[in-house]
C-alpha cells in the first residue's frame, strides 16, 4: 500500500494529496460512491487522509476532532498499522468530523488494555464540503508508532470504511477472508511501499 514520504513539514490547509480509492463493498460489489484515502509521512508525523463525496452520518454526539469510542457504529474510516515483528497492532478510527479513536491489539481483536488511552499529540481535522461530502485527516506522532509498533518501511497496514450507515457498507483496501466482514486480520495487512513525493 503506497505511503509517500516528504521532507517537509505538512499541515492540513496545504496538503497535496495522492488518493487511493475503494470502490468495492467487502461482498465485491461496486459501491455507489467510492471512498478515497491517502497516507503521507512527514519528519514528525504520518497523516491518514479520507474523504467520499456523500453526505455521512456521524455516531451521535461525538464531537468535532475529540477521542470518542464506537465511531464504527456510524460511518468512519478505519487505519491499522501492524507490528513489523509480531501479531500487535494499531486500530485507529477517524470520523467524517474528525472524532476519533484508538486500541492497541496483541492480537487478532485481543486488546492491550481494556482502558481506552489516547495517543498523545495525536490531532485530527475535518472539513464538510457544500456538496455534502466531506474530509478529515489524522496526524499520527511517528515517535508513537515507531515506539509502539516499529513503523517503518516494513510494516503492514489496511485502510477500510464504514458508510452508508445505518445499512453500513463495509469496505477493505487489503482483500481480507471471511464471508462477513471482519477487518481486524493482521496477517492479511499489505506492506507499505514509501515513495518519495517531488
């Protein structure tokens, strides 16, 4: 999975972006309005970009850009970033309004720990756009998932949403088993592929 790299500092209001788009639900059919995502690594951070050009519906009373559980029951976008040298791994959700959340994992949904402990420095952005679609981004400290999770050039992600909700269409970048969906299959994660951004 393409992660560009850059040299230069990033920030939300001058991002230029490479999409990658999901266009299948997880049953293989073609969903209506594909769900776009980008991954980009600054010196500091590593930033997880989604966007769908369809008005969504957000988990009640989650507010704007603050830590908040169960986005998953409305619709999100979802990053996992597996260990390069065992089964753990990152779950990290990402609201259209930029709410989010976060779990570590020791394995396949078996979690580190049971309270919910923000990833500090962590900040999200959001933007609603006129046609009712929207935006949002989270900034990942990459000192956090180099420490936690050996991020780095050999590491396993997948990206995948949540939308349409209530009816919610799953979707999954990686191409994961099982005849329901199920994202948390960290053997199935793809390796990233850095590629520099000129």
């Amino acid at each position: 999975m393409l992660v560009e790299r850059t040299k230069d500092r990033l920030s939300w209001d001058t991002l230029d972006l490479s999409w990658s788009s999901i266009e299948r639900d997880w049953y293989g059919q073609q969903i209506d309005v594909p769900a776009s995502f980008a991954l980009i690594m600054d010196p500091a951070s590593l930033w997880f970009v989604a966007k769908r050009d369809q008005r969504p519906r957000v988990l009640p009373g989650a507010l704007p850009c603050e830590f908040t559980p169960e986005l998953w029951r409305f619709d999100v976008a979802e990053l996992f970033i597996r260990d390069v040298c065992s089964s753990r791994y990152l779950e990290l959700n990402l609201a259209p309004n930029g709410a989010w959340w976060s779990a570590e994992f020791d394995q396949a949904r078996q979690r580190s720990s049971t309270d919910d402990q923000p990833i500090q420095g962590l900040e999200t952005h959001a933007l609603m756009t006129c046609s009712g679609g929207w935006q949002a981004a989270a900034c990942i400290p990459l000192s956090y998932l180099e420490a936690a999770f050996g991020f780095g050039a050999h590491s396993a992600v997948n990206v995948a949403f949540i939308v349409d909700s209530p009816e919610q269409v799953f979707t999954s970048k990686a191409k994961l088993p099982g005849s329901q969906p199920d994202f948390h299959q960290p053997d199935y994660f793809e390796r990233i592929e850095l590629s520099g951004k000129t």
